[in-house]
C-alpha cells in the first residue's frame, strides 16, 4: 500500500494572547503572558485566583443567541477555531468531497462548566429533576466535532480523542495516519477546552498540581524555572488542516508545513505523576522519529510539554537528553505554555501551530518568566529563555502529555528542506 504525504495546509487559533493566528503569533514572538486574575467568577476563597482566560470573546459575535445557548463554551471554541483554519486553507466547500474530509478533535474533559451548572441547580432545588433538555449534548467531548461535521456537512470519520492534556496530539496522529492509508483527502483536527470554573480550578487545586503565585500572576508560569509551584489553567482552541499532499497541491494550496511522524506510548507509571526517569517520555520521541524516518540529529526545535511542575519540566528534559544525545544542546528547546498557561486538551493542538509557526517564521518563542536557575537542570541545554531567538527550522517536534500516563508527540518539517 502506498503511504501518502500529509500536510498543514490551514490554522486557526483561539488563546490568551489572541483570538486568532495572526494575534496568537503576535503574543508568541513579544513573550506575552495571557495570565492574569480570574474575571469568570468570584475565586477570593480558591488557593489560586488567576488563570490564562480567553479575552474579548463574544460568542454573538460568532453565534445567534438560540445557537450560543445550545453550545458549551468549549463547543463554541472549536467552531471559531475551525472556522478560521478553514477559511485559511482555502478549502471550496461546494467542490470538496465531503465524505472524504473527517473531524477529528481532542478534548480533555468537554463541557465542565455545563456539568457544573446542572449539578448546582439541581442540589439547589427541592429534588425533582428538572435539567435542560441541552444538558447532555453540550456537556459531551464529541459535540465538538460533531457540530462542526453538521455545519459543513463533512462526512468522514469524526469523533473526539480524551486523553487527558494529550488529547489533540492525539487527534492529530489519528488524522495523520487516517490520510496516510488513503481513507481521507482533507481532516480538521486539533482540540479545544473551557475548564477555568469553579470545578476546574478547585478540582486542580485539590490535587496540588496549579500554581498559586497569586502576587504576580503574569510570573506565575514558569517552566524550568527553580521557582515553579505548578502550572497555570488555560483555556482555548487550535485547529489544524491536515491534508493528502497531491490533493493540496492540485488545488494550489498554501502549504505550511508537512507532518513526517507521530508517536505514541504510555508511562504506566502513576495517575499523574510522571516517571521520574522520563521511560514513556523517551519512549514516544523515540517512536516519533522512527515513524518518521529520520535522525535525532534533524531536530532544530522542540516545543517541550513544559507545564512548569517540579516533577514533569525535569523529568522531559532528561528524555531529551537522551534521545537527542549530543545533539541536545543545538535544539532549541522552549515551553509556550510560559506565556498560554496550560490549555488541556486543546495543548497539543496550539502548542504544534506554534512549532509550525517557527517554521514559517524563522523564530523560536521564547519561555518566559525564567528567572533562577534549577540545579536539576542542565545548564548546557539552550531552553530558549525570555527572549525569542532567530533561528531557521527545518524540523520541529511537539511534545504532549496527559494524566493517566499519555504520550504523544509530533513531528513537522518545512517542505522541501
């Protein structure tokens, strides 16, 4: 069987620091923070009171107001961002074989402020149950995809991954390998995530695992730096067009990048803990760069999972230490989620349409917010630190991880390098 060339012909984003691509790259390139106090609800009695919010998102800007209320907001999120990759990729929906173009998208959680809402006003009344007959389809993952199959009448495969803070990773190998096989022309992938709530932030909270750097929230995502508490909750969407190269080329697409490989494994370790050795971490990259067929030495770029956990930051970069070997310290390597806080399930997604914007851009998005060395670190490792750095990537890799031990990462190159 023939193995076909896949690639990015469309991007769409929904972030902290932008309400689209061109905003998004903005706030990468200038190291903007999209963290600051929570304005959704009342957080004085929560450990943490900041997060990464989207700002100035208007959903009646995007939806009627019949169609915003059927819709969790993480719903309405993926749709923006679909929206934008699709009008960006080009793609004439009136020609298009729509049976041949599929949906496929991440979700760590769906709709927990719907969930949320329900279960208050119901323990609030008397026992009888009276739920919004919309409960259900804006609470579940895969109304995201589903809805956004409905709107354009695509009639592939669709359906949503969950896999924890790697689901849109994992979304997207599964649409690389979908049009690989020849089983699709054209799939809209990526994730989104609406959890900064009550249950979101408590939830987190409880476990220990957000910073809670309340005096300075715009410094409170700091990975690699001694100084990190946790990481702090995001929100948002990316969406990517992941398309059969002959098939963007006969349309005249945009190409922006092609996507060589992905990888998968598991830790099999703990419920959220990584392994302290970083096995399942070494592992995916090491399948990752198999199943594309190149050399560890051909990475110029890693966008790392970087949450800014005491654990995870230094457990990733040891893998990286080992897989790239002598070549670590030539990669640039940087965590966006400096400046985006950590989006969930839609991380994968935005954090590969940083990678890709690298490329387009010949630039590495800084980590901010470093400050104090960590003695577990290496300090021969370049981790692209404040600062954006000029730099012409050919190969960038993503990485992704989620509760429950998942892994995934991504490879991208620049065409024709």
């Amino acid at each position: 069987m023939e193995i076909k060339r896949v690639v990015v012909t469309g991007l769409g984003a929904l972030t902290p620091i932008g309400n689209n691509i061109t905003e998004y790259w903005d706030g990468l390139k200038n190291g903007r923070s999209g963290c600051a106090p929570i304005t959704y609800f009342d957080a004085e009695k929560f450990k943490t009171k900041f997060a990464c919010e989207i700002k100035n998102f208007d959903p009646l800007q995007h939806f009627d107001r019949k169609e915003a209320r059927k819709l969790d907001k993480f719903a309405q999120y993926a749709l923006v961002s679909s929206d934008e990759a699709i009008l960006d990729a080009g793609i004439d929906l009136d020609t298009v074989d729509k049976f041949r173009v599929g949906v496929i998208w991440g979700a760590g959680i769906g709709g927990i402020e719907t969930f949320q809402n329900e279960v208050i006003n119901f323990s609030e009344g008397d026992g009888t149950p009276r739920f919004n007959p919309f409960f259900i389809p804006k609470m579940i993952a895969d109304i995201a995809p589903g809805n956004i199959s409905i709107k354009h009448g695509f009639m592939g495969p669709n359906y949503t991954t969950v896999s924890a803070c790697a689901s849109s990773a994992n979304a997207m190998i599964d649409a690389l390998n979908y049009i690989r096989l020849g089983q699709c022309d054209i799939i809209v992938t990526g994730g989104s995530e609406a959890a900064v709530t009550q249950a979101g932030v408590g939830g987190f909270n409880a476990m220990h695992a957000l910073s809670t750097r309340n005096d300075d929230p715009a410094a409170a995502s700091r990975p690699f730096d001694a100084s990190r508490d946790g990481f702090v909750l995001g929100e948002g969407a990316g969406a990517l067009i992941l398309e059969e190269y002959e098939h963007a080329k006969a349309r005249g697409a945009k190409i922006y990048a092609e996507v060589i490989g992905g990888g998968m494994s598991s830790d099999a370790y703990h419920m959220t803990a990584p392994h302290p050795d970083g096995i399942g971490v070494e592992r995916v990259m090491h399948n990752c760069l198999n199943d594309a067929g190149i050399d560890a030495s051909e990475v110029d770029a890693i966008n790392t999972h970087g949450t800014s956990t005491p654990l995870g930051d230094v457990a990733e970069l040891k893998a990286i230490s080992k897989v790239f070997g002598a070549h670590t310290n030539d990669i640039n390597i940087n965590s966006t989620k400096s400046m985006t806080g950590h989006l969930l399930g839609a991380a994968g997604a935005i954090e590969a349409i940083a990678s890709i914007l690298s490329m387009e851009h010949s630039l590495v998005p800084p980590t901010i917010n470093h400050t104090e060395v960590d003695e577990n670190i290496d300090p021969s490792l370049n981790l692209t630190l404040n600062k954006a750095q000029p730099r012409k990537v050919n190969i960038a890799m993503s990485n992704t991880f989620g509760f429950g031990g998942h892994n995934a990462c991504v490879l991208f190159k620049k065409l024709d390098a």
